[in-house]
C-alpha cells in the first residue's frame, strides 16, 4: 500500500503559504504556513505537519487497539483518543495520548495493558522519534 500527500509551497519561509492535498480527497488544498504552523494556536487559519502527526498516530493508535482488543476476544463500543503534541525549538519532544474506552468485560489493568501493546506496535509510532506517553481511561 502506497498514499500520496501533494504540498504545495510559495514564497520564503515566514511569509509563503502552502496547501496539502490528500490522495483520499478528505482535504484538498489545506493551507498552511509559518502563521498556521506558530502562531495561530486555534488552528481557525489551517493546518500544520505537527497537527497532521497528532491526527495520524490518534487515528493509528485506536484503530490497531481495536484489533489488539479483538485479538483477545474484546470487543470495543468506543475509543476516544487525544493527541497532544509537544513541539519546542524546531523538534518534536513528546506525544502524549489520552485514551477514554468503553469495553465490555474488561478490567481497568487488562485495558491498560492491551493499549500499550497497542501504542507500542502501532505503525505510525514506529517513525516517530519522539517519547509516546499513554493515559487511560475505562469508562
């Protein structure tokens, strides 16, 4: 399996602008630049590589925790993960996941334990160099 993600860039580095688009189509010509990327903390002017890497490794994390859950003969109603991403001095120190889960019959140790098994072999965490931190939450 192979995605492609286009980037687009015009202009230096604090005043260009730029847009993503997704192979998928889920967006298309997404802006982003040095403002969306440092200064706009809302996020309300577009999006950045940081934002992206937290939607990635939260979406990752969930769907593989749902397989390692069903592996041992757990069935998921709900995850619910964020992602926050601790970017300082040009360099990506932390993520830390913060995981609400309602799993039917298991207990809050058993859940503990199968998320790290999920954090710890989710693809996306893997390619990043960075500490992964997990909190969770049985709900």
């Amino acid at each position: 399996m192979k995605r492609r993600i286009n980037a687009i860039w015009n202009g230096d580095g604090s005043n260009g602008k730029g847009l993503l688009s997704a192979q998928s189509g889920a967006f298309k010509e997404m802006p982003y630049s040095y403002k969306t990327r440092f200064e706009n903390d809302n996020g309300s002017l577009g999006t950045n590589p940081e934002e992206l890497i937290a939607a990635a490794i939260a979406g990752c994390f969930n769907m593989k925790l749902s397989f390692v859950l069903n592996e041992a003969n757990f069935n998921p109603e709900y995850l619910n993960t964020d992602a926050i991403l601790s970017f300082e001095d040009g360099k990506i120190l932390s993520i830390e996941l913060y995981l609400k889960g309602k799993v039917p019959n298991i207990s809050e140790d058993k859940f503990q334990e199968l998320a790290n098994n999920a954090k710890e072999n989710c693809p996306v965490s893997g390619v990043l160099n960075c500490e992964i931190l997990l909190n969770t939450t049985l709900l």
